[in-house]
C-alpha cells in the first residue's frame, strides 16, 4: 500500500488525506471480484469438518464448487483446488476489528505465494462478518495473482 500512496503522493504533489489512502487500499487491494466473485456460499459443520458450497463467477463464468477443510477458508480453498483453479499456497492469515465494540466491521488479510514463485502479496477483505471478510481476502489475493 506504501508505495502506491508515495507514488499517488509524488503524482499530485501533496500529502494524502486519510480518505485519499483509504481510497488507494480500497482500490487495489480490499473486496476485489475481478477475475474471480464469490456470489453466494453456504458453510455446514460436523465434527471438527468445514463444508463450503460457493457460486462463483470466473471470468464472468458462473460455477458451482464445493470442498471441506478445518475452517471456511480452508474449505474454500480446497473448493477451488477441485477445480483445478488452487495455484498458490496460503503463507498467511490475520484479522482485527476495524473499530472497538461487537458491531464492528471486520478486516481479514491473507497472504498467497504462487506455486513456484518467489514473492508473496496479501489481499485484504472487510465486511461486518469475519467470516466473510476472510473469504474476501483470499479471493482479493487470488485476483491479484491473476
């Protein structure tokens, strides 16, 4: 985010309000749907097993995919490797609230390392559900790799 705020910076001439940069990290890195949108999911649980069933559009295709893990993101993950759509490795996940209190939004930010290469990028997702929001970041992450 740094760089893209320094350059957004140097490019105007001027310092960057708060709005100005929450703007650059909302635009290239939170809550991106292109080349890949989760439409909708449904999550069930049965001992200790996460089952995901997600729509979601590729490149403007619709497709129904499904997969199990320890955990929604884990479960997705695993749904999109069924179909030959997992070229990366998840290195790393965190989340916070985004303000103090039980109806704060959410930020979720997951890390992905593609499959033979050597850099890492994080992608971010925010949403009232935690659970959402780190479905977001992986797919913000995903896009962009792609």
């Amino acid at each position: 985010v740094g760089k893209l705020v320094y350059d957004l910076a140097d490019q105007l001439g001027q310092e960057l309000s708060s709005d100005e940069i929450r703007a650059v990290f909302d635009e290239n890195f939170a809550n991106l749907k292109t080349p890949l949108e989760l439409l909708e999911y449904s999550l069930s649980a049965d001992a200790g097993t996460v089952s995901c069933h997600a729509t979601i559009s590729l490149n403007g295709e619709s497709k129904q995919i499904s997969g199990e893990g320890n955990g929604p993101i884990n479960a997705f993950v695993h749904a999109l490797e069924k179909e030959g759509l997992k070229d990366f490795g998840l290195t790393d996940y965190r989340s916070h609230a985004v303000r103090g209190g039980s109806g704060s939004d959410a930020a979720a930010y997951i890390q992905l390392k593609p499959n033979g290469g050597e850099s890492a990028l994080w992608g971010a997702g925010l949403d009232s559900s935690i659970e959402r929001a780190g479905l977001a970041a992986l797919v913000s992450a995903y896009n962009l790799l792609h």
